[in-house]
C-alpha cells in the first residue's frame, strides 16, 4: 500500500539524518518534509538553521516543488537569505515510492554566512570584490501562515500596484502564479489570501476558479479542494 510504504521510507531515513547532520556539522540542518501535510511538513529534523522544530512548515521553495507533483526534480546547491539576515546554501531531494509518486523531500541547509564573511574579506586583502548580488528571501518559519504571507506579499510587490488598482486580468494572473507555487495546496489557505488582499472568500474562490480555467499551460480544470 503507498500510504504504509511512504510512511517506512520516512522511518528508515529519520534516523539517518542524525548522522548527516553531525557529519557536516553545527552550520547544518537537515529536514524530513511530508508532503501529505503541507501545513506541518516538518516531520524529523536534525541541527539547528532555520529555526523551525518538527511540525513546521515547509518554505516557499519546498511549496513550489509540491506544486509540481510527480514531476518536481531535486533542487540542489542553491543559495538564499533569510528574514534574519543568513545565508543558507540548500539542496531539496524529493522522496519518491516505488510508484514514482512524490511525497515528501529531504532538505540539507547549510549556514555559510561566515564563509561568505571570510570570502569578502580575502577579497579586500586581495584587493578583488565581487559584485554584490541579490538573493531571494525565503521564509522558514513553523507558522505556514507567515510563509503564505510572504508568498502573496512578494507577489503583490513585483506588480507595483495595490489590489484594488488591478485590471481583472492581473487579478486572475496574481492567483494563476499563486496558485503554481502551491499556495492552494495548504488547508485554509484561500481564505488567507483572501483576508491578506482584503477580498472576500467567494471571490477569492471565483479568481481561483478564473485562473485554474485558464491556465495559459491548458492543463485540465482542478477541483477547488481548499478550505
């Protein structure tokens, strides 16, 4: 049955990520997620970075692989910064059953903020600087409120424009690209979307329904399962 293996590929890993995490030492995190509940997906954790415990949620980037279903792929060595200023150096692995099903993923985060500290200075002895680059913000967080927040703050920043100065069509677009970074796929989460923007729930549900309807990829129409 895929529910009892995914839960034995769980148990056989968490024990592993112990092992992992001491390995590499106090500057990693190493993270069991559960797809199957999005709103606490955390279900082992080995090392302290991010500052979540088990029974956190998953961050923007562990929704956008959810998002993806069975065909998400691993995310390996990317770079962001958190809301309190680290840099952490990630890779997100997804845990597959025999079916090629993807439930879950195995997440490494590494605190490089030091490394990245010394660097800057071997540059300036050196008298070679990089350029300075801007790195995304990713929202760790036990709440997976803060991170939908975020998700939709983000989203509403790059259209420069508050909600009610939107055209339809931006509307639909705002909740197409919310809706393909797995923003939907969390229990509650249209009806915090719709209090973030200040809109009521049945017409958060209506944009819902308007984007998944015409979704630019045409894929077919996906229930409305969220709550």
């Amino acid at each position: 049955m895929p529910a009892d293996e995914q839960d034995a590929i769980i148990a056989a890993l968490t024990p592993v990520i112990d092992g992992i995490a001491a390995s590499l030492g106090s500057f990693c995190e190493v993270v069991i997620h559960d797809f199957r509940r999005p709103e606490h997906s955390v279900v082992a954790l080995a090392g302290s970075v991010t500052g979540r415990g088990v029974g956190g949620s998953m961050s923007e980037i562990g929704m956008q692989i959810l998002a993806r279903g069975d065909e998400a792929r691993d995310e390996l060595n990317y770079i962001t910064r958190t809301q309190d200023g680290k840099l952490v150096k990630s890779s997100t692995m997804v845990l597959r059953d025999s079916s090629g099903a993807v439930f879950g993923a195995l997440c490494i985060n590494l605190d490089v903020t030091a490394v990245n500290q010394v660097h800057a200075l071997v540059g300036e002895i050196a008298g070679v600087t990089a350029p300075a680059t801007t790195l995304p913000t990713t929202t760790f967080g036990d709440d997976i409120g803060t991170v939908l927040d975020a998700i939709v703050d983000a989203r509403q920043l790059r259209q420069n424009k508050p909600w009610p100065q939107l055209g339809r069509e931006e509307r639909v677009e705002l909740f197409r690209d919310l809706d393909r970074r797995g923003v939907f796929a969390v229990r509650g989460a249209v009806q915090q979307v719709a209090t973030r923007l200040g809109i009521s729930r049945a017409s958060a549900y209506s944009y819902l329904a308007a984007a998944r309807n015409t979704d630019e990829d045409g894929t077919a129409d996906r229930p409305l399962s969220t709550g």
